[in-house]
C-alpha cells in the first residue's frame, strides 16, 4: 500500500503509474468493450485509481493488475446498465400486452409499436421520457435529477416527444395492423 504522500509526490506517482499502465489498459478494455466505450471506461477507471491511490500496490506488476481488474469491474457495471435499459423495453412491452384484455386489437397494436419505437429511442431521448412519465417528476425536479435547469429539461422533454412521435409514424407495423389497415383501406 502506498504511503501518504504529499500532494506533487501523489501527482508524480500517479503520472508515472498513467504513463506504464495506459497503453496496455486501453487495450485490454478494447478487447472487452465497445470501441465507444472503451475511452471512457480508461478514464473512468484511472479517475478511480486517482480516488484511491492510496491503496496502489507497491509492485508494478500488481498495481496493473489491480487497475485491470477495477477496468473489469466498471465493463461489468456498464453492461448491467444496458441489461437493466433492456430490460425496461421488455417490460413495456409485456405491460403494454398485459393490459390488453377487452382491448381492441388497434389498441394492442398501437401499445406494442409504442414498445417497438421505444427501443428506437436514443437514452437520452428514454432517461427524459421516464423521468415524466414513469417517476411522475416536474421539470424542477427532472432537471435536479439530471443536473440541467428546469428549462434544458423542458427542451429535452419536448424533443423527445417529437422523436417518439416520429417513431410512431415510421415505425414499422406489425403484420396484423398492416393487414386491418389493407382491409379499412380496400372495404368500400
């Protein structure tokens, strides 16, 4: 474990400790993750390091390992936060299904596209909408959760609507509406 050190003596170890481990760290995370992801999970991980450069091993060939292996840590909480985006998807979708007793098949219909082009969505676009949606926030309150002014919120808000709304549009039908939509189309 590394000694207390004063501030330039931290600074220049951690400097030297940046410069050994970087190249090798950047590739490591590169075989594992996204080529997207892989800056900000080196980054992410040396900003750890940083926070806790008291516990570096003192051996260089342990103190790469132990920032290989809190670079794995955060690959592993990067990947259950897409599971869990994932999984949101899905359960509107069997929510949107679930609902559907004594519902007409439009409505049905129109639920499971609203699914569909939710997962078409951008997080951000996602993050916006279930923060008014689903948590029932105000735009204060969304934009305290999210770090942005009420007024950032509102326009984030807005534009994410008008995605959702052009989704919905362009979203491909599933067969059974674009056959209901034939026969409207067809029967006199």
């Amino acid at each position: 474990m590394r000694d207390e050190l004063n501030p330039p003596d931290r600074e220049r170890g951690f400097s030297l400790l940046y410069e050994s481990v970087y190249a090798d760290l950047h590739r490591f995370v590169q075989r594992r993750a996204h080529p997207d992801q892989a800056d900000d999970v080196v980054a992410e991980t040396f900003l750890a390091v940083w926070r806790r450069y008291e516990a570096v091993p003192e051996e260089s060939g342990d103190a790469r390992a132990w920032i290989f292996g809190i670079a794995r840590n955060i690959l592993l909480n990067t990947l259950r936060g897409e599971q869990r985006r994932q999984a949101l998807g899905v359960r509107l979708a069997v929510a949107a299904l679930a609902q559907a007793p004594g519902e007409s098949m439009d409505v049905v219909l129109s639920r499971v596209d609203v699914g569909r082009a939710w997962c078409l969505l951008s997080d951000v676009h996602q993050e916006a909408l279930g923060l008014a949606i689903f948590e029932d926030l105000n735009a204060t309150q969304a934009g305290l959760v999210l770090g942005i002014s009420p007024v950032a919120f509102r326009l984030r808000l807005s534009r994410a609507r008008r995605t959702l709304r052009l989704l919905l549009e362009h979203v491909p039908q599933s067969p059974a509406a674009a056959g209901s939509e034939l026969m409207r189309t067809t029967t006199p």
